[in-house]
C-alpha cells in the first residue's frame, strides 16, 4: 500500500520540558496535569510547534531550563522565527494548568502556570485563539501543526500509559 505524501505527517510525543517546531505539518502529542502546553501556529507559512512545561518562572539559585515557562515560551517563539515565522503571523493555543490531585497543596501551580503563558504570549505581542484550561482533569492533546487543530481528552486520572501508549506496544 502506497500513501500518498501529502497526507504522510510525522508524529511525536512531547515530554515534559520539550519544545517541537518543524516546518513540515506534524502531530504532536503531550499529557497535561498541572503542565501547561503552548501551542504556536504561523497563519502564513501554515507550520507550528509546541512546548510542554512544568513550572511558570525559576527561583533563585535554580538553573533555567525548558521546565519553565519563562526559558520555554521564548525558546519556541525562536524556533518558530527559525523556520521563517513573523510574530504578527503567529496565534496560539494554551492548554493545562489543572488542578489535579496534589496540585492545590503545591501552591495552584497550575493556574500559575496559565497565568505566566498569557503574560509572556502578551508580551510577545501573539494573540490567544483558543485555550482549554484550568478544571480538576487532566488532558490529553493532540496538535496538528499544518492546521492548527487540536484533539483534547479530559481524564480523572493520569496514568503512566497515558504518557505514550505507544512506547511499550513498539518497545521503545
């Protein structure tokens, strides 16, 4: 069986602190509690990419990594600017930030996450289109890069599996 190219999209799971951008339309996939994904699609050149972070700005004496929102959100705007994006062109998802189980005695960081995501994508000058935030479920999200769609399922509980249901079925 023969597919055709066009219709062929590579697929790829995000793992906590990750970022993806790619010029060629994509699926990507991530699993959300308290993290928070943003999701960057360039209306003119019809690519994206996303980030999966964990925490929404470091504290003293804490190395900065993608983990956080403030190295993260940045970090993907120049990704995307890489593969030939103009700001004025990009509009963005914002996805996560429950209150999952454990997570209100962790000082709500999900909502801070959401809150650092809308100052930074404001900041940047990147208009929110849609978000799906907040709530006591977890989610799971697919995001088609080329289209700017996006697939999310609520769950009561994450699960390891959730993670990457693939991974043990191909023994990666």
């Amino acid at each position: 069986m023969t597919m055709n190219k066009a219709v062929e999209v590579y697929r790829y799971h995000l793992e906590p602190g990750g970022i993806f951008a790619c010029g060629e339309p994509a699926m990507v996939s991530v699993v959300l509690g308290t993290c928070v994904a943003v999701c960057l699609h360039d209306r003119r050149l019809k690519i994206g990419g996303m980030n999966h972070f964990l925490y929404p700005k470091t504290r003293a004496f804490v190395r900065p990594t993608q983990q956080y929102a403030t190295v993260s959100i940045p970090a993907l705007i120049k990704m995307m600017q890489k593969q030939g994006s103009r700001l004025a062109d990009l509009e963005a998802q914002i996805f996560g930030g429950g209150e999952t189980i454990g997570a209100i005695s962790d000082g709500h960081i999900g909502s801070k996450n959401v809150k650092m995501a809308r100052k930074l994508l404001k900041k940047n000058g990147i208009r929110v289109v849609s978000e799906d935030v907040g709530g006591l479920k977890g989610r799971r999200l697919i995001f088609h890069t080329g289209t700017n769609e996006a697939l999310v399922m609520k769950t009561h509980r994450i699960r390891r599996g959730d993670y990457y249901p693939y991974r043990q079925r191909l023994g990666a």
